[in-house]
C-alpha cells in the first residue's frame, strides 16, 4: 500500500469502528463531514484526494476482509 492509502485507512478504520462495524454509516459520515475532514485532518483529506477509486476500493478492501 501508498503512504496515502495507509494515511485514509488509519483514519476510515477509526471512523469504521466508532461506528461499530457499520460501511454504509462510515461512507455517510464521511461523505457529510468532508469540511470536518479537511479543516481537522488535513494530511487524511490530501491523502484521500491523492488517491484513486481502485486504491480507495483496495483499503475498503482490506478492512472488510476480516468480516
């Protein structure tokens, strides 16, 4: 994996688990929180724009694996 990829799966991961496991509800809290993101989290924001659908798609990939 990129630095990128391994920045936004640190982060998508916590957000996954405070969200108990949920995908939809992790993919909606990201989706409405992006200014939160990008005003709190500046280095997971540029990461994740530096990434491509198939790199996200890949770190999604990894943390559902386990499930």
């Amino acid at each position: 994996m990129s630095k990128d990829q391994i920045i936004f799966r640190e982060f998508f991961y916590e957000q996954f688990e405070e969200h108990n496991h949920d995908l939809f509800g992790t993919i909606l809290w990201w989706r409405n929180h992006g200014k939160y993101i990008f005003m709190n989290h500046e280095e997971v924001f540029d990461a994740y724009k530096n990434l491509s659908v198939k790199e996200v798609n890949q770190v999604i990939r990894e943390i559902l694996l386990p499930f």
